[in-house]
C-alpha cells in the first residue's frame, strides 16, 4: 500500500490544501499519516471555514465536506510526533500551506526540517503547496550548506496572489494574510542557485503545478485538484 506523510501545525493550516488532497488519496486507497510536532490533533484555520470576510475568501462546500469526513478519521485525530516520523515507511511527503500566524510553528520546526532532508537524500516523492514551498527552503543539507531545493524548479505562494489577498483585507485584517514581512516567492528565490526557478505559471488563477524530478509544488489552494492527481499518477 503507498503510504503518505502529511506534516501539520497544531494550528491554521489550509484546510484545502490538506482536505483535497486526503480526499483524493483515500480514493485511491493510500494509506495518510499525518504528524504534529506533539502528537496533537491540529486544527485548521477557522477562518477558512466561516469565510475570511463578508464570508468570502475561505474554503468551499467540497472542501469543508472533505474536511469534516477527514475530523472523524484515527490517523488525522491520532497524529505521531515529528520526531517519530521516519522517512523510510513512506512514499510521498505532502507539505500543505496556511498563511495565519499558527503556521509558524511549522514553518519553523528544525525537527521536521531535519525530517524533510531524509525525504531528499531517500530521492522519496515530495510535494508541496502554497506557503508548504518555505519549508523546503528552509531544509539546508549540511554536506553542502545549501538548501534541498537550491537547483530545483518549484512554485509557491507567488508575491501576486499574497499582496491581493492582503490589499484586500488589510483594512480589517491588518497582517492576516502576511506570515511574515518577507513575500513568500522573494524568501524562496533567495534560496535557489538562479530566482528565474521559481515558477509563477503564467495566468495564475488557472491550476497549475511544477514538477522537477521527485518535487511537485504548487502554489496555492486553487491548484489543489491539478496538484494531488500530477501526485497520484506519479505514484501510480
């Protein structure tokens, strides 16, 4: 049976970019672990649920319906630590996104970082989506004092679609939809051996993702269908 790791915060992950996903590999019968950096069972942005604004902006029906089945599961309310995740039992690493502030901790888990360079050096399937990107950045392989991703091809979160959401709603929300003062795109054009491999993909509201060898990304929730099937045919 494939199984998949799905890495988590305890708190404000994407609930399209997690639900959507699990959704379509339960399809296919894939076996999904997912982890937190206690054991705890996370919990999505809520925002996303009842509408970041005027009820606007969040998740859809489909995906909120996907998310609900998945509340109900053992392995999504049953986690394992980051430290207990070993990168030999699976065959695809999944790195959802979340822009709210719960995101940080694992944006910034040295734990799960150390975790995501075993997926590199085991050549495993990894997948990334929307702000998922800025951990692979922050994964430095110490043989080299780079980051995994230094000569790969890869999209994110780009700068377009993180400042219109935020001019959008900066005027109720202040910094909800800024992580960090730095742009997503620019954090990770800084970490590749040449920015022109960081892929915006032309019209950015029609789906798309990028694939370089064993990385797949994409670079936020409207790409989420394109992303999880370009993941399943890679493994089927």
């Amino acid at each position: 049976m494939i199984k998949v790791l799905i890495p988590l915060p305890d708190h404000d992950f994407d609930l399209t970019e997690v639900a959507v996903p699990w959704a379509l590999f339960t399809q296919q019968k894939f076996e999904i672990i997912f982890a937190t950096e206690n054991g705890d069972r996370a919990y999505c942005d809520p925002r996303l649920i009842t509408g970041v604004i005027f009820r606007q902006l969040g998740a859809n029906k489909e995906a909120i319906s996907f998310y609900r089945a998945l509340e109900k599961t053992e392995n999504f309310l049953h986690p394992i630590k980051y430290e207990n995740i070993k990168p030999d039992d699976f065959d695809l690493l999944v790195l959802p996104g979340g822009h709210a502030q719960g995101i940080k901790q694992y944006l910034e888990s040295k734990v799960l970082q150390s975790k995501v360079l075993q997926f590199f050096e085991l050549n495993k399937l990894v997948g990334s989506i929307c702000h998922g990107c800025i951990v692979l950045a922050r994964t430095i392989d110490p043989s080299t004092g780079k980051t995994v991703v230094y000569y790969k091809k890869l999209t994110g979160l780009t700068k377009f679609l993180e400042r219109v959401a935020y001019y959008l709603t900066f005027w109720k929300l202040g910094t909800y939809y800024r992580t960090y003062p730095c742009y997503v795109e620019d954090e990770v054009k800084g970490c590749l051996v040449d920015k022109n491999n960081f892929k915006t993909g032309g019209n950015q509201f029609r789906p798309y993702v990028c694939s370089d060898g064993n990385l797949v990304t994409a670079r936020w929730p409207k790409d989420v269908y394109l992303f999880a099937e370009t993941l399943i045919s890679k493994l089927t």
